[in-house]
C-alpha cells in the first residue's frame, strides 16, 4: 500500500478506508494462499481425476474464475475518495452533491436511510461521525490509522 495522507482515507460515510479488509488486501490475500495451496499439492493438475470421487469439484475451472473475479473486484482499492468501493454509492453521491466532505456535517447524518446499512455492518460508524464532528477528520483519521497500526479492521468488529 502506498503512504497517503490518513485524512484523505476517510470516506464520504465517515468509515476510515485503511480499516477496511479490502484496502487491507484480506480477499486478494486469501485468494492467492488458497492458489498456492491448491498448487503445492497439485490439485490444480488433478481436479479431472478428483472430481469422479467428488462431483463438486468439477467446477474447478468456475471457480477459479470466481477467485480471479474476487481479486480482480477487491484486490487493490484505492479508496473512496479516489473513486474506490461501490461505483453507485448513494451516500457518496449524496454527500458530493451537498458539498459536504463526510456525512458528519450532515445535521440528517443519524436518520439517513443511506447510511443504516453502514450502520448495521459497522458498528463504529456513529462514533466515528461523532469523533468527525468533535476532534476533525484529521485527528480521527491519525488515531484510527494508530488502531489500524496495531492490527484493527472492521472484519474483526462483532456483528
């Protein structure tokens, strides 16, 4: 990942992009061990073999498709202000269209309908927004990379 400024990792939801398991490189990582894995032990080379034993794996060629898509989706994301995520994201369509940089400066910010799926798969978000309006993006931007640094992501928040 390339050094950037922490504050210009904050997307337009207030979510930090370096605590994201895709930013992280989760998927890309986990799809490149599974490969290395299939490869050292040659079941790449014998799924015709396999598959009269287990009917599953004759979709092996579908799913290494699958995993090159994934990889290809999620493997290197540059961000939310740089256009990464969800091309038709409403709340960055939203807040651009406000002239708002986050939802945080948005007085509508805790009943938006386009932020409740955040909210419900992040539970840090209406604290986050509340650190954006109290302390800056830029403070809540260096002390949540402080947490990244120590090995925080949002795939380990409870659910």
């Amino acid at each position: 990942m390339v050094e950037t400024d922490p504050a210009s990792l904050v997307g337009y939801c207030g979510l930090y992009c370096n605590a994201c398991g895709i930013r992280q490189e989760k998927i890309k990582t986990a799809a490149n061990n599974l490969r290395d894995i299939i490869a050292h032990y040659g079941f790449d080379k014998i799924m015709p073999e396999l598959a009269k034993w287990e009917a599953s794996l004759e979709h092996y060629n579908e799913f290494n498709q699958f995993v090159d898509g994934l990889v290809k989706m999620f493997g290197d994301c540059p961000g939310c202000l740089q256009s990464g995520g969800d091309p038709d994201c409403k709340v960055r369509s939203c807040t651009k269209q406000k002239g708002y940089r986050t939802c945080a400066e948005c007085s509508e910010s805790e009943t938006c309908e386009s932020l409740a799926p955040y909210r419900k798969g992040y539970e840090g978000l209406t604290q986050a927004l509340q650190d954006i309006k109290q302390n800056g993006i830029e403070r809540y931007a260096q002390e949540t990379q402080k947490k990244v640094d120590k090995g925080y992501s949002y795939l380990k928040e409870s659910k």
